[in-house]
C-alpha cells in the first residue's frame, strides 16, 4: 500500500505491538512463498519455531487450498466474495475499498494486480489508520467506519470459512489468533 501524502514511511516505527500484530497477518495472508510464511507465522505464533518441516509442508498445502487454489478457494480472502451478491472479484466491494483508501489519502500499488479488498490490505489499511489515529481524531472516525462498515461485515464469515475447511491446526491456530486480534480492534474502535 502506498501512500498520497499524509502517511510516511516512518509511520511502520511507531507502531504499538497490537498494529505490529496487524501486520504480521498482512504479512501471513499476502506471503509470496513458504519461507515469507513461516517468518510471518513466526511472528504469530512463536511456537511454530518448533514445528516440523512436514508440518510446515501440510500448512502450505491447506494455505494453498483454503487462499489460493487452483481449485475455488475454500476461504477467499476478498471482501467481495462475501459481501456482492455474485462473488466476483473487482466488483462494488473492491471499488468501494478503493474509493475508501483514496478518501484517507492511500491506494494500492500495481492497483488491478490483487484486489483491493484482498485481507492483507485491508489489514494494512487498519493499522494505518490505527496508528493516525493516535494523533488525529478525523483518522479513528475513518477506522470506526471501515472497521464498523465493512470488515465486521465479512471478516467473522471468512474467519469461519477458515475453521470449517482448514486441516491443519496451524491454520486453525491462526484463524483463533486473528479473531482475538479482531476483536480487540473492534473494542479498540469503540472506546
């Protein structure tokens, strides 16, 4: 994600543990490969230092097949599968979060290459505004209203679609960890 002019580079150095956390599962859902993910898992859940190269082998596997395919992916992780009344991609939900972005000053890099509603920028976007949020007020409006509008919307049903299809407890493991995570967001946002 990149930014028009409010938000710097600098703003990643000032981040609390909880948008540190945002991060990681930014990190987690957007990996390129194995090793990006298992950097990312590591962060999440320090115990995965431990696990075996099969099991890590097994957590590909269920990422590729729950976030990925190249069968439909049992856990889109877009906005838009959950939220338009055809679960397409680039439809009313992606170009809603891309005016979103645009109204706070942000947009995608290499916009039309991944959705705009794809997890890992929506989660990015999140922290952002989080972290502006600690020193303009118009910017935890702005979170209230993505995080009340829209995530809360569609995050919860994929988070379930995650636990009813995954097969690995890592997996399981992590959807656990960003429901916690989401929730503390969404008392954060209230408060």
């Amino acid at each position: 994600m990149n930014d028009t002019n409010v938000f710097t580079a600098s703003i990643y150095d000032t981040l609390s543990s909880f948008e540190l956390t945002g991060l990681a599962f930014r990190d987690f859902f957007n990996a390129e490969d194995m090793t990006s993910r298992q950097r990312a898992a590591g962060q999440l859940c320090p115990e995965s230092g431990k696990w075996l190269e099969a099991a890590w082998l097994d957590m590909e596997y269920d990422f590729s097949a729950l976030f990925l395919g190249p069968m439909a992916p049992l856990a889109a992780p877009y906005a838009s599968v959950y939220l338009d009344d055809e679960p397409l991609l680039m439809g009313a939900t992606t170009l809603g979060v891309r005016e979103f972005l645009h109204s706070v000053g942000l947009f995608v890099s290499e916009e039309n290459r991944i959705p705009d509603d794809h997890i890992s920028f929506e989660l990015e976007l999140v922290v952002m505004l989080s972290a502006c949020a600690r020193k303009s007020p118009q910017y935890h409006d702005a979170l209230n209203r993505f995080v009340c509008g829209h995530l809360e919307l569609w995050l919860p049903a994929f988070i379930e679609k995650i636990n009813n299809n995954a097969k690995t407890s890592a997996i399981k493991h992590i959807a656990l960890l960003l429901t916690n995570w989401f929730d503390e967001l969404k008392a954060r946002v209230i408060l």
